[in-house]
C-alpha cells in the first residue's frame, strides 16, 4: 500500500495558529529575544576567554553551556523566523532530519554538562583543598569532550532508528521545527516502539542526571552550612544559586514536555514549552550567571573599563 502513495520529500511546518498581524508582532519579538540570546552568550564567552580570573573549571564548563545555547537558537528560531514570514514554505525532508538531530545533540549535551558542572560545585565546596588535583584541566576537557561524545551518538541513535520510517503523507508537521515526536506522528508505519524509546530515553537521560545533582547539592548544602565565615558562604551560594536556577529552568521544561503528566490540550502545552526551552532558556542562562555572579560582574567591569578612553 505504501507503494501506491507519494513518497513525502518535504514538510511544512504548522507553526503557531495566529493571524498576519500577530505573526508579525510575533517576527519582531522573537527576532529581538534571538538577538538578545546570541549577544547575551557571546559576551559570556568573551569574558571568559579575555579575562584571566575566569580560566577556572567553572566558567570553562559555563563556556560549553553558552556554546550549546548559541547552537539551540540557532538551529531552532531561524526557521521559526522564516515560517512567520511564509507559513507555507517548505523544510526539505533531509533538512527536517538534521534539524532534528542537532536538536537532541544539544539538548542532551546540555543535560550532561549541567552534571558535570554540578560535580565541579561538589569538589569546589566539600572537598577545596583537593579541587585544584581532581579538576586539572585533563579532566576538565575530559568531561567536556564526554558530555559532547555522549549527546552526539545518543542523538545519532534516534536518527537511525527514524531514518527507515516512510513518510508518504500529510504532510503538515504541528510544531514550529522538526520535533522528533511531531515527526512520528506522519510515518505511514507503526512508530510505537519508536515512541516507547524516546520517552524511555527522555525518562533515563533526565532522572538519572537530575537525581545525581540534587544529590550533589544536598551535601554542598550540608558543607556550606558547616562554613564559619558569612562571606565564604555568601560566596558558595551565589555561584550555586546560579546553577540551581538554570538547572530549575531546563529539567523542569524538559520532565513536563516528556515525562509529565498529559492533561488539556498536551500538543499545544508541549509546543509553547519547547519554545520556551529553545528560545527563552537560551536568553536567560546568561543573565542569570552574570546577575547573580559577582566574578562574572567585575570582569565585565574590567573588560568595559580597558576599553574606556583615559
């Protein structure tokens, strides 16, 4: 039968259901957010990679973090962008896959980073005098690498398994990019266990990783609260606050979109909270570490000051 069908070679994506004039409001407000997003990242990496204080396994780390983020808007809102202003152009059937792809490959590489950087929390504070000989820089570019190793061939493992499905129509995909379960749901075959496997991979990949950082940060809860000096503890939770609140925001978007509880109308809730995830994650990361992150802070003092005429 799947012979006798068109064989689908590319999708249209729905997007979001509004009229011209909000898909322009909306053109404008996404394009300044993604402005905002790509500065916000890229000022990070410019401190950390100009200013000497900040050559430390933390902002090492925070730098992958702005490196994901920067890839998640772009590989996410300029298509986005392009639908608002035709929302009938076409995403070619190779180009939908590989949208797919890099998305998994950031998501999940974020997820571990935020590990790896709660590990560093771990040793900076209940283990200081041993910090400096368990996180050399081997180790460091080690966990990096792995985090990167680990998100690349798990989202090649949902590429293979995707790549034998036939699409032979509709051909609307209801989302604003290629999600990969908006994509499922156009194969002209049984896409169950396909389904089963991303959930159950959703399910592993968010729990495990989430359960070690709470249980991270509940002996750093326990190790500052033994620091006698109000300032070193001040210090812990200021660069532990920061991580916490990214931690908040990305955990929680992704176990509601994969793992939570469906009620309402669960494909409109998902897509908001995907765009959330894509779009504002990406834009607040940064100003959540430079806020509330005085080493951040005064190098942006510093480098700002260096450029000021004498």
């Amino acid at each position: 039968m799947i012979n006798n069908q068109t064989v689908v070679k590319e999708f249209i994506l729905m997007g979001f259901p509004v009229g011209p004039d909000m898909r322009m409001f909306l053109l404008g407000l996404f394009s300044l957010l993604y402005a905002f997003t790509l500065m916000g990242n890229g000022v990070i990496l410019g401190l950390i990679s100009l200013e000497a204080r900040l050559h430390t396994p933390m902002y090492f780390f925070l730098s992958h973090l702005a490196i994901v983020d920067i890839s998640y808007a772009c590989n996410t809102v300029p298509q986005m962008l392009a639908n608002l202003l035709d929302p009938v152009k076409p995403i070619s059937y190779p180009g939908c896959l590989t949208q797919t792809f890099l998305f998994l490959t950031f998501a999940l590489t974020e997820c571990l980073l935020l590990v790896v950087m709660s590990y560093d929390r771990y040793v900076a504070i209940c283990h200081p005098l041993r910090y400096s000989v368990i996180m050399n820089w081997r180790m460091c570019i080690s966990l990096a690498l792995t985090s990167w190793a680990l998100g690349f061939l798990l989202a090649l493992a949902h590429l293979i398994l995707l790549l034998p499905l036939p699409f032979c129509g509709p051909q609307k995909i209801n989302h604003f990019f290629c999600e990969i379960l908006a994509i499922l749901k156009l194969a002209c075959a049984d896409t169950h266990i396909n389904e089963i496997l991303v959930l159950a991979g959703a399910a592993s990949v968010l729990v495990g990783p989430l359960s070690s950082i709470v249980i991270s940060y509940m002996r750093i809860l326990c190790a500052v609260l033994r620091i006698q000096s109000r300032e070193g503890r001040q210090k812990a939770f200021s660069t532990c606050s920061s991580h916490l609140c990214v931690v908040g925001l990305f955990y929680g978007t992704a176990i509601i979109m994969y793992i939570g509880p469906k009620h309402g109308n669960p494909k409109e809730q998902k897509k908001y909270l995907l765009l959330f995830h894509s779009l504002f994650n990406p834009m607040l990361n940064p100003l959540i570490y430079s806020l509330r992150n005085h080493e951040v802070k005064g190098a942006l003092k510093r480098v700002l000051g260096k450029g000021r005429p004498f």
